[in-house]
C-alpha cells in the first residue's frame, strides 16, 4: 500500500498546488498536497489578518521549505493528522488460531512451520490482519525574529533583489528542520531494539592485518553493517535499506570501493543539515548528518507500505506563519513561526546500530 492509497489523487487539488509541488516525487507531493490544504484551511478559518492573500504567499511556500528538507519522508512512514491528538497506524498480521494465537508471524521466535497443516476436511487455521495504533499527541517549535526597519531598509538599498525579511524566514525556518530532524532521529535511535555491532577504529597489531594494507581492515567497517542488518532481519525478516552516521563515520563508508556517491547539486532550497551522499554495495541509501551521535551508526528499514514502517512522523500544522507586527514603540518588524507534529517509534526491531569503539 502506497501512500497513494492513503491519500487519493485529486487532480483540482493537484493543479491549486502545482506551483509549490513542482519536483517533487509522487509519494511526496500527496502529503504535501495534504499539508498545503491543511494549512490554507487555518488561513482561511481562523487568521485574524486582515490580508488572508498577501499572508498566504508567506506561509505556503514556507511549507514546501521546510517540508522538502525533512529527513522523516526520505527514513520514516508520514501520516499526516487532521486533530492535536491523533494515531500512529503500522500493519500487524497474526496467527489467529490454537496456542498460536495472537502472536505476530514476522517474529522468528513465533514461527511454526506446522500452522498452515490440516486434515481433509478439517479446520483451517487463519491468520488475522491487525491495524494496530498508538496514541499520540501533537507538540509544538515556535521561533519568531526581530529587526529594524533601517536595517531592511538599508539592505533593500544596497540589494534591491534581496528581501531582507524573506531571508529571515529562510533562517528560521532552517532552524526548525535541524531541531525536527534532530528529535526524530534521536528518538529513532533511542527505540532501536534490534541490537547493535561494535566495530574498532584500530588496525589490529596482529597478523594478518599487521601485514596488510589499512584499507583492507577498514573494509570490515561492512561486516559491522552486515551483522547489525542480519539483527533487524532474524526480529523482522527485513533487511535494513538506509544508514545514517555522522560525518566521520560516514566518510568512512564514503572511501569503501562498493560506495557510489551522488552529485549534491543546489536545489533553490538553503541546505541545513542531512544529506544524502550515495549507496553503498547498492543495497543501503547513505545519509550524513552533521549533529548525529558520534562513532554511531543507525540502519533503519523503511517499506513501500506507509504501514509497513518501525518510526512514524505525523505532522498537524507543519508550518504557522505569524502576521508582521511592527511595534510603535521600537519600529522593530517582528515575524514568528510554529510547527506543530507528532512522532512515534511503533516498532523498535526495524532499527539496528553500529558502534564504532576505540580498540
């Protein structure tokens, strides 16, 4: 089940957002679409400005901004909520008969290779799809910025194509996909219940890697990654398809002969934090975060199902755009925005890490 199966095409909606959806993957543009609906819905309802269509030039594009730049559409399942307190849907399936009861099939310690068998005539085991849900609730970033009207005034003089202003909200809202990413991955990692590998960073002063060339004992870094995705795989039957490291870690995968780098090319959108670099023996895409914990490696699985995921990120109001208010007693222009999400680790065993350790 695709995430077209959860939002449906609607090619009136598809066509009001197409100037802000333009690039962007199938997949991509429905939450967007989605998002962008959502927030014109408060505009329209609930803004007390007094220019509902001047404001909105502001708060959409600041949306797709923002959005386009978080690393939960890339790692993690998005499911957009409509109310402050929603659910986190993921698919269970489980045997529905006998001792067997209950117990969800894609664990190893549950299998029974007996379950399906049956006498002629006799009864025949089910097994029972389970949507299974938690309860979450949204919480809120808020930031706002403050400067002088001779300070936009001054650089609209010396740089009339620059927007003093709009730069500000780039800055703001930059800041805001850092501290979002930042949160769901560290509560991914935190709920990573596969397992973890140590891998040391010293070359072992025993043969045979006293004799060899480095790099070949640094190609082990892979082993490491081998044996921590064969711990999602023995709790899941998944293999993990993403990495994410540090930049020191990263760049030690970035050097192994089976890694193909990407070409980072300007996207129109300011560049604030992961990025990704490649893929490594075709079989996991690389992302390098700057903030991410040292000497760590965090695998993850995401599927092709929106409900076939270990982590959730569901976004209520992703972005607020506050009026400008100058205020008359220090002609200081003042701008705020708040994003308004929910997350959810549902399944623990779909992340793995590596631990890169000094001996």
């Amino acid at each position: 089940m695709l995430v077209s199966q959860m939002i449906k095409e609607d090619a009136q909606r598809r066509e009001r957002w197409a100037y802000l959806t333009e690039g962007l993957v199938q997949d991509h543009r429905l939450i967007m679409e989605r998002l962008l609906d959502q927030t014109a819905k408060w505009i329209a309802e609930e803004s007390t400005t007094a220019n509902v269509a001047a404001f909105s030039t502001w708060a959409l594009p600041v949306v797709r901004r923002v959005f386009a730049k978080l690393i939960a559409q890339d790692l993690f399942s998005l499911q957009p909520m409509s109310q402050p307190t929603g659910k986190a849907f993921y698919l269970d399936f489980k045997y529905g008969s006998g001792a067997d009861a209950g117990n969800r099939i894609d664990q190893l310690a549950n299998f029974n290779s007996a379950y399906a068998d049956s006498s002629e005539g006799g009864t025949v085991k089910e097994i029972n799809f389970d949507l299974s849900s938690v309860t979450v609730e949204a919480q809120e970033k808020k930031l706002k910025y403050i400067t002088t009207v001779e300070a936009l005034q001054d650089l609209k003089a010396y740089h009339p194509t620059l927007d003093g202003e709009d730069e500000l909200m780039k800055v703001l809202s930059a800041e805001l996909v850092r501290e979002i990413n930042s949160i769901l991955l560290a509560d991914a990692l935190a709920g990573a219940t596969a397992g973890n590998v140590n891998w040391s960073k010293t070359v072992p002063s025993t043969q045979p890697w006293s004799l060899l060339n480095p790099k070949e004992y640094k190609a082990t870094i892979y082993d490491a990654i081998t044996d921590a995705n064969n711990l999602i795989f023995k709790k899941r039957f998944r293999n993990a398809n993403w990495i994410l490291a540090d930049p020191d870690t990263c760049v030690r995968l970035e050097k192994l002969e089976d890694f193909k780098g990407v070409d980072t090319a300007d996207d129109g959108i300011l560049n604030v934090s992961i990025e990704y670099v490649g893929t490594l023996k075709g079989k996991y895409r690389v992302w390098k975060d700057p903030w991410f914990t040292a000497n760590k490696m965090l695998l993850g699985y995401k599927g092709t199902s929106w409900l076939d995921t270990g982590y959730v990120y569901l976004p209520y109001h992703p972005l607020y755009v506050t009026d400008r208010i100058v205020d008359p007693n220090d002609f200081k222009p003042r701008r705020g925005i708040m994003s308004r999400f929910a997350k959810k680790c549902v399944v623990g065993d779909m992340f793995a890490t590596v631990t890169l350790t000094s001996s």
